[in-house]
C-alpha cells in the first residue's frame, strides 16, 4: 500500500544560484552555472567552488550571536527567502509550537568556526578563544538547533548526518515521526557551508576537479564543491483552494557498506534505494517523468548511477543532474535537488546534465544534454552518501 502523501506547502533555498527559488529557477532557465574558481579563505587549490555571496558581512545578531558561524548564517539567510517564515508562523497557529517537528540534514555543520578557533589558539597555552561556542557552531546539532530556535519551534528536532544522503533522509525521517503521533507537521531541510576540511579532504582523495563539473560526461574527472541550504514544511493536508501543491509520495533507503568512499560497482544499494521510493509511492518506474541523478561527476559515482538507473528505468526516463549549476553541496544536495524538483514539476521543464559536453558512451540511460519544456507529474530525486549510505525520494503531484 502507498503511503499517505506529505504535501510541501513552503519551500525555500539559497545556494551559488542566487537567493530564493525564483533565483534558483531563472538561472537553470538561462542555463547559468553559480561554479565560480576557487576564492574561498586562503585555499590554494586548483578548482572551481558553488559559493554564497555575502554571507561574510551577514553576522548573526541579538539573541542568536553565539550561534554565529557560516553554516547558521546561510541557514537564516535560506529561511528568509520566499516567504517561508510566514508560512511556518501560520503552521504554527494551526498546530501549535510542540506539534511541528524540525529535521535538518548536514555533513560539516559549522567546522569552518572551529578551523578558525584552531588557528587563533592562543599562543602559549594553545587555549581556543573565549568567543568560541562549539556546542552553538561546530557541533553537528548547531545548524537544527538554530533553525528551530529561529522558527520558534518547540517540537521533536534532529541532525541527520549521512554524508551526501544527509537532507535527502530528513524526508523519511519526518514522515516516520508524524506518521507515529510525535508531531502533526515538519519543517525539512539542510545546510552545509564551504570549509576548508572538506575543500581540501576532497582534493586530498582526488575527487575535485580543476574545471566545473561535467557530470555524465566522457572526460568528468571530479567534483565541484558547493555550499546550500533549503527548507521545506511538510504537511499531511492541505487548504483545498486551487490546485494541490507538490506532494512527498515515497521515500526509499538503503545502505550497501560497500566501501569507505566508493559506490558498489554494480550499484546496487542505488538501485535499492529507487526500488523501494518506487514501492513506497505506489507507482511503478513508467510513472517517473525524471530522475534528478546524485550526478557527482567523479567517474565511478557517475558510471555505477548510470547502471542502477538503467536496471530500474532502462533508458525510457530523462535523467540529469543539477551539480554543473551549483556544485556538490554535500549534506545540502538532498534539499537543494528536491527543490529543483519541485521547480521541474510546477514550471513543467527538465534542466539539462550543464557542462556534459560529449556523454559517456558507456551510458546507457537517457540523459537529458538539452533543457526541455514538457509537463512533469513525478520525480525521483537521488542522493548517495559516503560508506553507502542511500536515499531516493519521489516527489509529485496527487491529482
């Protein structure tokens, strides 16, 4: 039996593309890239980065100084795009604080702060500064913590921290809790900001690559890294007035261990994760009109993705992925990509696999090179983490 849809009544993002979904859609319609060379802190590396512009000079102020670092301050600066405070306020006297729950996804949270402590350690007795607040930034809760605080939120609250499956997972997590009585709505999200940890982790196991990221493409040689965070209210009704919004229809996880970094080389924790979304929806892979891939660029990830679409799909559904517009954004890259997804389904177009030049002809799927104008009812949105840690959600209408 298909699980009971979750309807996404306030969404909300900010990544390299600009502040806010208008932002997101306009830059995918003018096929747009946010990647930019790298000028984050004094990283000197070869590569191209997706990053938010300004976040230096937007501090967090009044009530919520302590929790002021780069990650909280792209968090806030996502909640206040396209009217999503409002919306939450009016879920708010609909079900009370304690009744909506905040599930938010991320890899690194605010590990920029503590980089930054490190280096201004005093010098004598290597004491971090005063001014430092792990539990308010580096910690992986700090990110939830504050956007529950900032919503003034008072139900159930977790980090989800599974690698890149990280704000993809944050989605089951939710429906599991309001499904068992703990909370009547959700607020689901994710955010992960640029440090220099994962910039140079990332060149370290030699998955970056020196020019923007060519998911799909014959010669991909890495990713690129980004920086996101988006939002979603997740709510099991709806006010009936004109057409119904996107909907959760399914979610489907799994987890194949099969290596620290690298995917199963038969992608088969992928295609499990795609299988089950499938089954929880109700719907069989014919009623998919897309496939948002995870779509890294690195040639493994890409090419075992390509074959669990494949086993699942054959090549009869248009798959892209979106990372050539706003990079890798990590544990962001679940909510950012069911952003875009939702874009697809409500604006009826298919972004183009951007900077895919000449594909792979190993591929066997149907990957998208030109953006298309077509309606779209169902969509699958892939997100693969680090030691096999998978998530696929559907996302559709119901009408």
């Amino acid at each position: 039996m298909a699980m009971s849809p979750l309807y996404i009544t306030g969404f909300s993002a900010a990544s390299a593309l600009g502040r806010g979904v208008s932002a997101t859609y306009g830059a995918l319609l003018r096929e747009e890239s946010g990647l930019r060379p790298c000028d984050f802190e004094n990283a000197k590396l070869d590569t191209y980065i997706g990053r938010v512009a300004g976040l230096e000079s937007e501090p967090l102020g009044d009530r919520f100084g302590q929790y002021d670092c780069r990650n909280n301050r792209l968090a806030k600066l996502a909640l206040q795009q396209d009217g999503f405070e409002d919306t939450v306020i009016q879920a708010r006297e609909r079900y009370g604080t304690r009744r909506i729950g905040v599930f938010i996804g991320t890899s690194t949270s605010g590990i920029l702060e503590t980089e930054l402590a490190y280096r201004n350690r005093d010098p004598e007795t290597e004491a971090l500064p005063c001014t430092f607040h792990y539990g308010q930034t580096g910690n992986m809760f700090s990110g939830a913590s504050f956007v529950q605080g900032f919503l003034q939120l008072q139900g159930p609250v977790l980090a989800i921290s599974t690698a890149c499956s990280s704000s993809a997972k944050v989605f089951a997590v939710a429906y599991r809790f309001i499904r068992a009585g703990f909370c009547d709505a959700a607020v689901v999200g994710g955010v992960d900001s640029l440090c220099l940890n994962t910039l140079y982790g990332f060149s370290s196991l030699e998955l970056v690559s020196s020019q923007p990221c060519r998911p799909a493409d014959r010669e991909r040689d890495g990713l690129s890294i980004g920086e996101a965070a988006g939002f979603v209210l997740l709510e099991p009704t709806y006010d009936g007035k004109g057409p119904g919004p996107v909907a959760l229809l399914g979610y489907g996880e799994s987890s194949d261990a099969h290596h620290m970094s690298s995917p199963h080389p038969e992608g088969l924790g992928a295609r499990l994760a795609m299988e089950r979304a499938l089954s929880c929806a109700g719907l069989r892979a014919r009623d998919i009109d897309y496939v948002n891939l995870h779509g890294t660029a690195t040639p493994a990830n890409d090419w075992t993705e390509d074959r669990a679409i494949y086993d699942v799909f054959g090549a009869s559904v248009p798959c892209s992925s979106t990372k050539g517009w706003t990079g890798h954004t990590l544990g962001a890259a679940g909510i950012t990509e069911a952003v875009i997804s939702v874009l697809c389904i409500k604006y009826g177009f298919i972004p183009r696999s951007l900077n895919t030049r000449e594909l792979d002809t190993a591929f066997k799927s149907q990957i998208v090179l030109d953006t298309q104008k077509r309606p779209i009812r169902c969509v699958i949105s892939n997100s693969f983490g680090f030691g096999g840690t998978n998530c696929s959600i559907v996302l559709g209408t119901t009408e």
